[in-house]
C-alpha cells in the first residue's frame, strides 16, 4: 500500500499509476466514443440506418453491462492488478476484430466482444484510486485520470478521423490496439500487487453470489446506484448522433469534424486539473450543482444550432463539455466514497454496469427517437436535448442525497474510537 499523499504533492509512483491509469481508460474511452464521430461514414458505407447504428453503439454498452454485473462478486476476490490485465487483454482482443470487420453483423459481434472486457475496466480502475488514494485528495487524482477523455477529444478523435477519412474506418482501432499493448505490458511489469482488500474479504467469509447479493441490497448503494444511472443517461442521450448532427444540420463538414474535438479536448485538458482541485477545496456538491446549470444552458442552445459558424459551434462544444465535466469529477469522487473497503470491487462493477446499460438505453432511445429525412438532415435532436435536461434536473436530487450519505459516514467515522 502506497502512503497517502499530501495536498501539494504525489509520490513518483503514484504519479506512475495515475498516469498508467489514464492512458488505459484513454484507450478505453477513445474505443467507445470513435465511433460516434465515425457515424456519418458508417451510415454510408455500411449502408444502414440511424436505428442500426444506434445498435452498433447500444451494443457496447449492453454487453459491458452484462459483463460489469457478472464480475462484481469476483471483483474483491482477486488482486487488481491482476482483474484489470485479464480484461484489457480481452478488450484489445475485441478491438482488434472491429479493426477487422466488413459489415454489419461483423461490427456488431465485435462490438460485443469488445464491451464484454471493456466495460469491467473503469470500474477496477475506480476501485484502485479509492484503495491508494484517500477522499480529500481523490478529485485531484479524479481530474487527472478523466482527462483521458479530454485527450482522446484532442488527440484521439481528430486522429482517428482522419486516418478513417485517408485510409478507412478500420484504422481508429487498430490504433488503439497498437498503442494499447505497450499500456498493457508497462503494468503487468511496473505496478505492484493491489490486494490489501483480499484480507478483509477473507475474514467476511461471503462466497462471490452472497456478496454479489449483499452489495446490491445495500440501501445506501441503491441511492447512489440511481444516481450513476441518471448522471449516465443525461450525458449519453445526446452523444451517438452528435457528429451526425454538427454534419447534416449544423453544416460542419467531415474534415473541419476533428478541429471541433480537438479544440473542445484541449479546452478540457485545462479545466478538468482545475474543477478537481476545486471540487477538494470548495465542496464536490457545490460544484456539481453549478456544473449541471451550465451544461442545462448550452444543451438548449446545442440542440437548437442552425447553420452555425465553426469557431461559435467549437465555443458552445467547450462550455458545455466543461459543465459535463464538472458535474462527472465531483459526483464520480463523491460515490468512491459510499461502499466499505471489502465492498469497493463490486460496488464499482455493479455501478459501471449500469453507466454502461443506461449509456445502451441512451443510445437505443436516441436511435428510435431521431428521424433522418431525404435531404440527411435530423430530425428530432431537441427532443433528445430537452430529455437531457429532465435527467440532469433529477441527478441534482440524487446527488443532494449521495453526499448527505457521504458527509454522514466520514462524520461518523470520525466520532469512533481509535
């Protein structure tokens, strides 16, 4: 077990695992989020329709949460080393046959494939922050390990468009299959054991079904297992036609497509360092609270674009990725919090099966929702915009709960004997 950092200062190794950390959810994120930008390409060239792509990408999520479910009774059982290198080999396995499909029914299988090891990843990789890192610090390391969604926006998006655009939309994952590998290896040989939860787990002496069962009934845990669904769903409805709407409606073409990520990334990789110190300073509900009133603002403006100049489409995209991230570090910081220590595997687990199946019912729900008309254009993304909202309106609520839940149990922690 590492020592537990100071508010100014990491150790070299923990510096090193929140960096190997980052670079496998990149990877991991980078996987999910291509191929929305991909599905203007995908459409046409695979000739299908919005409501099969939408099962290309419901696919995914479906599949990890299956997967994320049925793991969460093992989750505690193992050293986490060791979970999270079975299941990235798996992932990149899965990702190297999207890199070779030919149709539909191909990409499809692969999709599932891919989500059945993918969606267990974030889940350990949760679980080994809250073990090494303690809460007062955990938004910091939050903030850095979920810029790998921003440098996938600034890196990772723009790239692989245009190698889909120059060589074809095969090449995104072999990508990541490529640089995923030598992330793989440099754990497997660098990062020590994490088992001092195997002890704990032990001594409870639950077989993996009880403390499945156990982990789920918790009332507590269901508060906070609502929440990761909401926050979900309301991030997520908007996402699968997202570059298909900045293309067909908003007039962005397909090689001005990247700069939108890119610039949007590079704007995040600034604020998400910044919304985690603040979160630790200032109070993670405080910040959440004011992260979902931006995010609610620009999604009405987003959803309501008409033929829009780049540099003001790139302005809205970076202010409201900045309120989603704002609500995500805080709220994902404050659920670490929730479960006990010989709980956190499954807890995790369970909580990432369901942002993976409410990411699926988004997505399913957004392809039967929106409507392409003769001329390409969408039809009905305000729609999918104003059902964002109600979401996040919601997920505030549960959120007030959750960290009145928090607040309680580090309270009363306090108050116990030494």
């Amino acid at each position: 077990m590492t020592s537990a950092p100071n508010e100014q200062s990491f150790s070299r190794y923990q510096i090193f695992i929140i960096a190997v950390l980052a670079f496998i959810q990149f990877t991991v994120i980078l996987d999910f989020i291509i191929i929305a930008p991909l599905g203007a390409l995908l459409i046409t060239l695979l000739d299908i329709t919005p409501g099969q792509f939408g099962s290309i990408v419901s696919a995914y999520a479906f599949s990890a949460g299956i997967s994320g479910f049925l793991a969460a009774g093992f989750a505690d059982r193992y050293d986490r080393k060791k979970f999270l290198l079975f299941f990235y080999a798996g992932f990149l396995f899965g990702t190297f046959l999207c890199g070779i499909a030919t149709n539909f029914a191909f990409l499809l299988t692969a999709r599932i494939v891919t989500g059945i090891f993918g969606g267990v990843i974030a889940s350990v990789s949760l679980a080994i922050v809250a073990d090494l890192f303690p809460l007062n610090v955990r938004s910091r390391v939050m903030g850095f390990v979920q810029m790998s969604f921003a440098v996938a926006q600034v890196a990772g998006i723009p790239l692989g468009i245009y190698l889909a655009n120059k060589i074809g939309w095969h090449a995104p994952f072999m990508l990541i299959v490529g640089i995923g590998i030598p992330a793989g290896i440099a754990m497997m040989k660098l990062v020590r054991p994490i088992d001092e939860h195997l002890a704990a787990a032990n001594a409870s002496g639950h077989n993996a079904f009880v403390h499945l069962w156990k982990t789920i009934a918790n009332r507590q845990y269901l508060i906070a297992y609502t929440m990761t669904a909401m926050l979900t769903l309301g991030g997520f409805l908007m996402m699968p036609f997202s570059s298909a709407f900045l293309v067909y409606n908003v007039g962005i073409t397909q090689e001005e497509l990247p700069l939108v990520f890119m610039f949007t990334g590079l704007a995040t990789i600034i604020i998400l360092p910044i919304v985690g110190r603040i979160s630790d300073s200032f109070g993670k509900l405080q910040v959440f609270i004011a992260g979902t009133f931006i995010a609610i603002t620009m999604i009405a403006i987003y959803v309501n674009l008409e033929v829009t100049p780049l540099w003001e489409v790139i302005l809205i995209n970076v202010i409201l990725f900045a309120g989603m991230m704002s609500r995500m570090i805080p709220a994902t910081t404050t659920m670490t919090a929730i479960p006990a220590l010989t709980d956190r595997g499954a807890y995790m687990s369970i909580s990432s099966s369901l942002q993976q199946v409410s990411g699926g019912v988004a997505s399913v729900l957004a392809g039967l929702i929106i409507v392409q008309t003769g001329s390409g254009q969408l039809k009905n993304y305000d729609v999918l915009g104003y059902a964002c909202i109600i979401v996040m309106f919601a997920a505030a609520g549960l959120m007030v709960v959750v960290n009145k839940l928090v607040e309680r149990k580090i309270h009363g922690s306090a108050r116990m004997p030494h």
